[in-house]
C-alpha cells in the first residue's frame, strides 16, 4: 500500500512540473514559426567630415523592405528604404549626415515586408570633424634652392596625401603646382623672387575617406641682397690671411661660379677656417646660400650687427661635391656681419665657390 502511494504521488508531481515547462515556451508556440529574411552582409563604411557613408550586400531575398541602422547602443537609429531601382551590383548604401565626431559601431537589420526581421550584421566606421582638423600642420618647408630662375622648394616628410602651391611668375601671373607627399622637392618654374607662396596640405584621414581636409599656409620668398660694396675676409686666429693668394675670400662675392676662395695650403693651418662678410648695412636676413668647391662638409653660420656680439644660426652640412645648400631661419634676424666657418672638410680644406643672403 505504502509503494503504491509513494508512486502516485511521484506521477503526480512530474505531471506538475511538465506542464510548468510547456508554459515557458508557450508564448513562441502561440507565435508560430519565424520567417526570417535575408540579412545584411558585408558592410563597409566610408568615413567624412561629419558625415559617414555605409555600404552593405543586400542579397536577393525579394522580400526586403527596407533596413534599420541602430548606433549608440541602439539610442540612434534611421529606417532606409531598400530601392530595387538603386541596388548597385547587389550593394546598397546610405549617407548618414550631421554626424558628431567619434567611432561607431553600427547595426544593420533588414525588415521584409510584413515586418519581418533578418539577423542583425554589425560594422565598425569612423567620423571626423574639428578635432581631427586641429591635429593637422601645413607641410613643412624646409629650405629653398634656385635654379636659372626655377626655385626649388626642399620639403619635409609628413603623412599629407599631397600640396598644392600657388606662386606669382616672374611676369606677374600666378601659377598652381601641386607635389605629392612622395616627393621631397617641388619645382616652382619661373618664380618671382620676394614672392608670396600660399599652399594648402591636404589630408586623407582613411584611404576610401569621402572628405579631405586642408591646411592653409603661407611662405614668403625673401629676396637675394645685391652684394655690390661688400667686403670678404679670411683671417687666422692670429689676425694672418687665411687664403691662398690666387683664391681669395673675395671670389665667394664675384658671381662667377668658376671662382672660388681656398684657405691657405700651409699644411700647419687645419680647420677651422673662417671669413667674415660684411654687408655694409644692418639688414634683417632670413636665408643663406653657400655653394662650394669640392672638399668643403660643413660650415657654421653666425651673425652679428656689430662685430662683436656674434650669434649661432646653424649648420650647413654639405653630402656631395660642388653642391649648394640653403639655411632658412625661424625668423628674420638683425645683422650686418656674417660669418662662416669651415669646421670640416677633405684634408683640412673647406672651399667655398660663392655666398648669397637673402632677407626682406
């Protein structure tokens, strides 16, 4: 009697606890089978300037409506009717506009027409805006080398897409050229000295980005002093000539490429060997150009107003035989006297075949 009960009361609770079960599930079995359609696959996007453009498969269930983009944990979302007249290859796309600055994470879902959903494709996009613009710098310019009335423009490396330089020719008519960030010199044919060069760096923040962004800059040519009346002279630091007498210091202010100052052969005269030039006049200088002979490597620069307080501006160091170097200041400095100091070269020589300045 005891077993009979004890099995009857089991059978009942396991007839209570089936029917508790069932009604967990109850509310799918009421809704009946799911017809879902065709998702959205392979979504790309394209980052802008506020803006962002998604680009996703629609596949070819024709069942498809139109698809919900949800963004910002679902906060934000846009209902895109799916056009059968503007799927491209199978692709479909949607221009968000006005969006804030940031990165996202967006979630596409297509409806079908009754309303039915697809499973959910999730894709990562970037937009860009005012911060990002901040952190962008005009491509630097690092010094400027003429040639027969072509200027050469020496420019830094950066991660721009290219610059665009717009200059004045020597007949007064402006001209646009535009240099790849590649490149690492830019020819200017036929600028104007003394000339304004404004230019615009322009950046790519993605590779398949929709905007560029841009930054203005100017740089302003300064002209080449007439050196007619100045005065070169080379001397040891016992006040002694430091020239050979068929190469003066004098040759670095004639013109002529052909001439050249050497400092003197005494074989007890090592570097450094150094000429003062006097401009005869205080004059705000910017920029120098040195070309030399042969064994010259490097050459300070100094400047002063009045031959006694003399102030460091660089160095020019020269990699190639007969080559010519430019030094550009930060800003234009007061000086009448320059000098220049041979600190290294082939066999204690340091030649050098002309000198200009220039300055505003």
């Amino acid at each position: 009697m005891s077993r009979l009960y004890v099995l009857i009361v089991f059978l009942l609770s396991l007839m209570s606890s089936c029917t508790g079960m069932y009604d967990n599930i109850e509310e799918y079995w009421e809704r009946g089978e799911i017809p879902y359609i065709g998702r959205p696959d392979s979504a790309v996007t394209y980052a802008g300037k506020n803006q962002i453009k998604l680009e996703w498969q629609v596949g070819a269930d024709p069942r498809i409506d139109s698809c919900v983009i949800y963004w910002n944990f679902k906060k934000d979302s846009i209902v895109v009717y799916v056009d059968p007249q503007k799927i491209n290859e199978g692709k479909y796309s949607v221009l968000l506009k006005d969006m804030p600055e940031g990165s996202y994470v967006f979630d596409l879902k297509h409806i079908g027409e009754l309303g039915y959903p697809s499973l959910t494709y999730e894709v990562l996009g970037n937009v860009y805006g005012e911060s990002y613009q901040s952190g962008l710098s005009p491509r630097k310019i690092l010094g400027t080398d003429w040639n027969n009335g072509d200027l050469i423009l020496r420019l830094g490396n950066d991660d721009s897409k290219y610059v665009r330089f717009t200059y004045t020719k020597s007949n007064g008519e402006l001209n646009t050229v535009v240099s790849l960030s590649s490149e690492t010199e830019c020819l200017l044919p036929d600028c104007k000295e003394g000339s304004l060069i404004c230019y615009e760096t322009i950046y790519l923040p993605e590779e398949n980005a929709l905007d560029e962004f841009k930054v203005d800059a100017e740089y302003t040519l300064p002209m080449m002093f007439d050196r007619n009346g100045w005065k070169a002279e080379a001397l040891t630091k016992n006040g002694t000539p430091d020239e050979h007498p068929d190469y003066p210091a004098s040759n670095i202010l004639d013109g002529n490429s052909e001439t050249f100052y050497h400092n003197h052969w005494d074989p007890n005269t090592g570097v450094p060997h150094t000429i003062d030039v006097d401009m005869k006049d205080i004059r705000e200088v910017v920029e120098f150009s040195v070309s030399i002979e042969k064994y010259t490597k490097k050459i300070e620069v100094r400047v002063s107003p009045d031959n006694v307080d003399w102030k460091f501006v660089g160095i020019m160091e020269f990699k190639e035989y007969n080559s010519t170097v430019t030094l550009r200041l930060d800003e234009a400095l007061p000086a009448r006297y320059i000098r220049l100091t041979g600190i290294e070269g082939e066999g204690d020589n340091t030649p050098i075949r002309e000198f200009y300045v220039y300055g505003f």
